[in-house]
C-alpha cells in the first residue's frame, strides 16, 4: 500500500484517472467497509487505481468542535487495517485552518480534479467537505461534467434500528460495551503499548500485570475489567485487563493492567497488543487484598472461558 503524507508526494502518478473516495475512517468499521468494498469495485469498473482520501489531525479537533478527541485507532493501526482490507493508495492531507477555508469548488478543482484526477467520486451519506461543510454529493453532481467524473453516494448502514457511524461507535467504546463495538468493527477493538514499571503488587497476590503505557491521543474503552487477549511471539494467549484508578489503593491515575494468563515473560520496554473481547465487571473498591484476590479468581476463570 502507498501512503501519500501530503499532496506534492504525488506528483503525476495518477494523470491518467483515479477512484477516489473521502472520508476520516476512524475505526474503519463495517460502514467504512462497504465504502472500501465500493471504492475496490468500482476501480475494477473503470481500470483506474483506487485512492482513499482522508485527513489528520482530525478536522474536529482543529477546529476546535471537540479538542479532546481521542481516535479509535491511531495512524498507523488505520493503515494496517486498511492494507489488510485491499486498499493500494491512502492519500492523507493534513488538515489546518488554511485547509478548512477552501472552497468546496477549489477543492474539487485543486485537489480531486487537480491531482488526483479522479474520473469517479464516492462519498458517504455524511461526509462534507470544503468551506461550511459546503461539498457532498449534490455538489459534486453539480460540477461532474466541468471536470469531466462521475459520482456515487453509499447509503448509512444500519444494524437494527442503529445507524453505524463513528461517533456511535466511540460512545460504545467509552461505555465499555466491547462486544457490540466488535460486531461492528468486524474484529476486536485493540490498544497497543509500551510495557512499562508499575506498583508491582499484582506480582504479590500471584496475578502478575504489564502495565501499558498507551498513546495519549488513543481512546480507552470505560474503566472496568475486560477479557480479551494478546499475541507474542506468534502465540495467542488469553489475558484481563484493568482500566481504572484502582480504588482498592486509593490511588487516583487512570492505569491499564493486562494480566496474560499461562505467560511469565518479561516484557518490560516491549509493545503488546490487547484485544478486547468483553467486559467482565465494573471497577469496584474491595474490603482489603483477600477479598480482591478471590474476584480476581472468578475473573480469571471467566476469561478463561471466552472464545477467541
């Protein structure tokens, strides 16, 4: 897969035509699938390469709508993901004030016809683009012979009654609800970090922990215990995690513990991957170490029994 960090990386790679679709792809769930799934028939149709259009920092917190925005997945997890999905060329423009004060019309005429060329448009039921959210695909209807392309607009997804979007799949996420957050996503939401020191009490009571260090622009899912697990060495191993402020010991920064089940490794200054499978129970105060350690049992045992 190409990755295009700005538009002068491209040059005149795409003269001859592209496909083009634009969007965040924050997550790249199931929504974000049937785009890409479009997007991959559609470049057949045409016998152009493909490009997927999308933006860093996300536009929400530039300008200043929500500047505490956390991602789903960070860059390089969305590029993994995306090269996993079949998709060849990502191109990501960074966005700033400059950026958001483009017209809809200049950014179909500078960046889509200009450099990308594009000869089809796909776009999302909800993305917009240019100056006061003035381009979607009315607009790009309207100037599709000018510039000589033609478009198509993919419908919201539903599951049930929900309309699957970004946004609902964070707020799933912040309340811990991991499972339905996979069903949507497709594969089990992850957090990857740097194992670092701890407390190292868990060691003591026998549930020894890796406490992750996570990237501070990464969204975690709701304090609690979750089940889920990691792979080292190309081995799958079952693992629980806490997130949370461990009330036990009146302590008051938010951590994440991973205990990996059937694993004595050290793994300290290494990057793990914990994936999320389900919320085994909220974070709770216990009355001393005994108490704790016998609902640690219960919650060991419970993640023992997940399916991965």
């Amino acid at each position: 897969m190409q990755i295009f960090s700005n538009l002068n990386d491209i040059g005149s790679r795409f003269r001859d035509g592209s496909v083009v679709t634009l969007g965040n792809f924050d997550g790249i769930h199931i929504a974000h699938r049937s785009l890409l799934q479009k997007l991959q028939e559609s470049s057949l149709e045409y016998n152009l390469p493909p490009v997927v259009v999308t933006y860093y920092p996300n536009p929400t917190i530039v300008l200043g709508k929500n500047k505490d925005l956390k991602y789903i997945y960070l860059e390089e997890k969305k590029f993994a993901i995306l090269e996993k999905l079949g998709v060849q060329n990502v191109l990501v423009i960074p966005f700033t004030l400059e950026l958001s004060e483009i017209s809809a019309y200049e950014y179909i005429k500078q960046i889509l016809h200009g450099v990308l060329h594009a000869k089809h448009i796909i776009l999302g039921y909800n993305h917009f683009f240019g100056k006061d959210r003035e381009g979607d695909f009315d607009f790009l209807s309207t100037y599709s012979s000018e510039f000589n392309y033609t478009v198509s607009k993919l419908d919201p997804v539903f599951v049930g009654e929900i309309k699957i979007s970004s946004s609902y799949l964070r707020s799933l996420l912040q309340e811990g609800n991991v499972e339905i957050a996979n069903d949507i996503l497709g594969y089990p939401f992850s957090i990857k970090g740097e194992v670092v020191h701890g407390e190292k009490r868990g060691r003591t009571i026998g549930f020894p922990t890796a406490n992750l260090k996570v990237d501070e622009n990464q969204l975690i899912p709701g304090n609690g215990v979750y089940a889920g697990f990691i792979s080292h060495n190309n081995i799958i191993y079952k693992a629980m995690t806490n997130i949370g402020i461990k009330p036990t010991f009146a302590e008051l920064n938010r951590t994440i513990e991973v205990n990996i089940l059937n694993f004595n490794e050290d793994l300290y200054g290494k990057t793990i991957e914990f994936m999320f499978v389900k919320k085994i129970r909220a974070e709770k105060k216990f009355n001393g170490i005994s108490e704790l350690k016998t609902q640690l049992e219960i919650d060991r045992t419970t993640t023992e029994e997940i399916k991965i």
